[in-house]
C-alpha cells in the first residue's frame, strides 16, 4: 500500500484544498507535512481529512518562501513520513523547490500535472500541445498538482494535534525582502476571474482613419476589466512591443502573455480582441471554457475553429459599446 | 568581483512548426524539424551576456544537451547573439526525457570547466523548458552542484557594489516576490527576463564560430534512461470547435451579446 504525503506550505490556500483532496482520493496511507511561520491554523482546517498524521515544519525561518529553508523543511518532511507518493499544490512556492527535494529524496518528480487517476497522471508536453497519460514505478514519486484542477476538499475543521519535525538549516544567504505589485489600479492579472479579456497586437496599428489609437485602446480595456473584473492577457507580438520601448499599453508587461512562451490560464470564458496568430488562441486557451473572438478578419484561421463564436468587427468599436452598456447597468 | 555565468539552455521544434507525437514516445520527423534555443533559455542568454558585458571579467558559458547536427544549426542562429563558450553534450532534447536524468549531464559538464569557481558561479537557464515544460532540470542541477540559492521564474537581476543581488522572481496573481541574496552561487531560472533579442552581431557570430565548432567536435555522445516515465498515452487534444462567424452585425448588437454571455 502507497504512503502518501500532502505536502503543502501553510498559507497555501485554495490549491493546497485542491491537492488534499486529490491526494485523498489516491487511497492508500494518507499523512499531512505542512511547514511555515505558523502550521496549526491550517492543520485546524483541516483536521477531518483522516491523516495518519500530521506532521510540521514552524518557526520564523519557514516564513519566508527561499529555496534553502524551504528544501530543509520538505526534504525533513518527506524523510520523517516515509512517503511513496508525495502530492504538493504548484504554487510557486512548492515549484521553487519540489524537483529539488525529489532529488535529495533519491526520488523523481512530475510538475504541472493536471490530473489524477487510476495510476496515472495527465500532464502536457511541448507547451499544452499533446496531453499525456503517464507513470512511474520509481519510489518516492513527487507530484505536483496544478491548481483549478481538482475539487476543493471540504471536511469539516477541528484541533489538529500536530507533530514537529526538527530540520537542520544551511547557513541563509538569501533574504525575501517584499512582494512588487503593480498599483492596483493597474492590476490586470487574475486567477479567479471568470472571464479572460485577451488582447492582441492591432489595438496598437493603425485604424482607419490612418492612426494609431493606443491612448484609447488603453481606456476601454482597462475599463472592460473595471468594470467585469475579468482578467487580461496578452498575445507574445503585443507584450514584445513594450519590451522594444514602444510607447503601448501602459499596463501591458511580459507577466500578461498567454501562449507558447506564456501561461496558460484557467478561466470560464475568454474574449480575444485584435490577437492574429496560434498562441493566444491555441495554447493561450487551451484551459479556457467558453471562447470568443473579436477580429476584422473573417478568414482569421487562428480563431476559426479555435472560438466558439467570432464576431467580424471593429474591436475599438465594439468594446467602445460593450463599456458602454456595462457602465449603464 | 567578476562572474562565471553559466547557461544551460537546449533545443526545441520552432513554436511555429505542427507537432504530432509518435510511438516512443517522440515527435514525428523530430529530427527534420527546425529547432530553435529554447525560448527561456534564449532569454537568460541575453541577460548573462548583459550582466558579463557590465561586469568586467565575467564570462559567459552555454551548455547545452542536444543532438550534436541540430545543435550546430541553431548556434548559427545564437552564436551572432552574444559572446559565449559552448560546451556541448551529445544527448537527446526530447521533451519525453526525464529532467532527472539531463540534469546531472548538465552538472558534470558545469563541473569540468577549468577553473570554475563556486564563489564566482551563476546557473542562469529558463525556469522551464518549452519541450518538457517541468521547471524540474535547473533545480537539480543547483542540487548536484551543492547551490542552495535558487530563484525560479526570475525577471530580474541587479548587482550591488558589495557582490549581492536583488532578484525578482514570479509569483501569483502577476506579482513579483523580491529577494536580496549575499552572492554567487546561485541558480536562476529565468522567465522573460526585461531585455529585449539584440540584433545580430557578425563580428561576435565570427568570435564565437571559432571556437564553437571545435566544442561541437569535442561533445561527447551520452545515452540516457528512457524508462523512468511509463507513457500510456501521448495525444493531440481534440478541441476542433465549429466556430459561429458574425458578419454584419452591428456593433452595439454584438455589444449586448458579449455583455450577455460574460454575465451568464
């Protein structure tokens, strides 16, 4: 019978609920190894899981998210529980270090997985271009699950006795000193929106009337986001435009592109406008439920096939109304 | 204080070409077709060849686990980039390959660059590659090098005057975590970086060429384990979807459509 650990960070949140439960559904042994400043809180939470055990990591050392302390603290972990099978949320947090571990484990590890079942993982290759069924007879195998993947376990919460594990820390030449975030008025980025707002490289050419509107595209897309809370991304050509000090869009960086050399974000429904080209609506959506397309272009072959519907229109004009009506509601 | 900036950075099909997985598994016609440097991998390479070019006395390396013909084609296209040593191994650059086993050529080859000096040493490479796409190689690489600062999904790098640096790394919700880390060494597997693709430089391709032909010659032919992952499928996604065109819609009929379907 497989031993298997939950292996997560303590504020990890919604994706570490994802992967108990996902862990859970493994069968076998199950233990829980959390480690951070504080563990108890989220042990509490979710004291119902039916661990074996719950084993932790804590102190101020385990604060901050650094590949030495946080390497110490899993490796001691996954030592301490004997695991076959360790599943840790992907949070950057966990994918900073669980190949690391894996190795320090004598183990093997697959990232990104997107699911679960029957033996095997699902995972993608070559930028979410083929889909693969796979597995490992090799023991401790580590598996980390993508988040929006799995249902979200919901057990009831209680007191949670937990077991401390000693970890021997290296000597820390590293310091997390702060998180950079853009003004909120400029946060374009959003796991949880329902809705995907892509853009693409014609907001910034030329119009009709022989001149580029880059002040306006700005306005009425961040006015769409506003008011939907929908989330943006970005096709590679627009984003590299600002890397090559293009004056565009003032709120557009690298962190927005979908597609091959992107992220492939998880949303309800996504709305391209302006995009020609495969990445962002190939591989930008390959985890986009609903999809559709703005663009002036009927025999657009990127979106064909690719949408769900494509609107043959004028996207300044169509967003100018779209802003409109929500502004009106 | 001057840096031995190392690249681990290998190759991958063209974003551009179709992709078909065969039995294997592998791609199909994997070696006709056009590679390019994997695009991470490619983005680290500019911001090793400007930290070099900023700090005197630093140099750049490449190494790189690839097919040795492919390999060639492509420095043809890197070498007019930046001024680097490329030190080649001779193995697969399949996606299909474990990272656990590509790291440690990496490692070795790292380790037999004469005079390498760990207090000098930054493993620069992509945070993942486009072909394995596991974020997995660079961090054992750090492990069997014995670094324990590492930094994935960097964007940014500034050196202070005391030989520390400032990195930001990517983390959720389009946020960077900041980190100041004493010194070298440290493993940094990039994300886009800031800078943007130099232009070619035939005077640097003409440096480079001298010596990156005789590295080719030189590159030893590995084999790896491909019996670690058991593949039970390797597949297409079938996402055909019969696509609605609207043509001659007015705008503010469309309007109402799209603010009916987001608020469904």
């Amino acid at each position: 019978m497989e031993t298997v650990l939950f292996l997560s960070h303590a504020d990890a949140g919604k994706p570490a609920l994802e992967t108990l439960a996902a862990a859970k559904a493994l069968g076998g042994t199950l233990v829980v190894g959390l480690f951070g400043a504080d563990v108890q809180a989220f042990a509490n939470e979710i004291a119902g899981c039916r661990a074996t055990k719950i084993l932790g990591v804590a102190g101020a050392d385990f604060a901050q998210a650094r590949y030495a302390s946080d390497a110490a603290a899993a490796e001691a972990l996954v030592k301490a529980s004997k695991a076959t099978i360790v599943v840790a949320p992907a949070t950057s947090r966990m994918n900073r270090i669980v190949s690391g571990v894996a190795h320090r484990c004598g183990g093997r590890a697959d990232t990104h997985v997107t699911g679960l079942a029957g033996g095997n993982i699902t995972r993608w290759y070559y930028r979410q271009r083929m889909e693969s069924q796979q597995s490992r007879t090799h023991r401790p195998w580590f598996i980390a699950l993508d988040p929006g993947c799995h249902a979200a376990y919901a057990g009831a919460p209680g007191t949670a006795t937990v077991e401390a594990v000693s970890v021997v820390l290296p000597a820390m030449k590293t310091q997390v000193t702060g998180v950079k975030a853009p003004e909120s008025s400029q946060q374009t980025i959003r796991p949880d929106a329902k809705v995907l707002l892509v853009a693409g490289a014609g907001w910034t050419k030329k119009q009709p009337d022989g001149q580029t509107h880059v002040p306006e595209a700005a306005d009425l897309i961040m006015g769409f986001l506003n008011a939907t809370k929908a989330s943006l991304g970005s096709s590679k050509s627009l984003v590299d435009l600002s890397g090559e000090g293009q004056a565009v869009l003032p709120f557009m960086s690298h962190l927005n592109q979908i597609g091959q050399t992107g992220s492939t974000p998880r949303h309800a429904k996504g709305l391209s406008t302006c995009c020609h080209g495969e990445e962002p609506h190939a591989v930008g959506w390959r985890f986009i439920g609903e999809r559709r397309a703005i663009n002036l272009d009927a025999n657009c072959g990127w979106a064909r096939g690719k949408a769900d519907v494509l609107y043959v229109a004028d996207a300044f004009a169509v967003m100018r109304k779209v802003n409109e009506l929500l502004a009106s509601q | 204080m001057s840096y031995q900036i190392v690249v681990c950075g290998s190759i991958v099909p063209d974003p551009l070409q179709t992709l078909e997985p065969v039995a294997g598994p592998a791609l199909k016609n994997e070696m006709m077709l056009p590679s390019v440097l994997d695009p991470w991998a490619w983005h680290s390479l500019f911001e090793a060849a400007h930290l070099a070019k900023n700090v005197a006395g630093s140099k750049v390396y490449l190494v790189s686990v690839a097919p040795k013909a492919k390999l060639q084609q492509v420095m043809m296209t890197v070498g007019q980039k930046a001024p680097f040593e490329l030190i080649a191994v001779d193995g697969p650059a399949s996606g299909f390959t474990d990272a656990a086993e590509i790291a440690p050529l990496l490692a070795d080859a790292i380790k037999s660059i004469p005079g390498l000096d760990q207090s000098k040493l930054l493993v620069f490479g992509g945070w993942e590659s486009a072909s394995r796409g596991a974020g997995s190689t660079m961090q054992i690489v750090g492990e069997l090098l014995g670094i324990v600062n590492q930094f994935q999904g960097v964007d940014k790098l500034t050196v202070g005057a005391d030989g520390s640096f400032e990195i930001l790394e990517r983390i959720e919700g389009g946020k960077h975590q900041v980190s100041k880390c004493a010194g070298a060494p440290a493993v940094l597997g990039w994300a886009t970086g800031s800078l943007p693709e130099p232009p070619n430089n035939p005077q640097i391709g003409m440096q480079n060429m001298r010596a990156i032909m005789p590295a080719l010659q030189k590159a030893k032919p590995t084999k790896v384990a491909t019996d670690a992952v058991k593949f039970a499928s390797v597949a297409l996604p079938k996402q055909q979807r019969q696509t609605k065109i609207v043509k001659d819609m007015p705008a503010d009929e469309i309007a109402k459509e799209i603010v009916a379907w987001i608020q469904e």
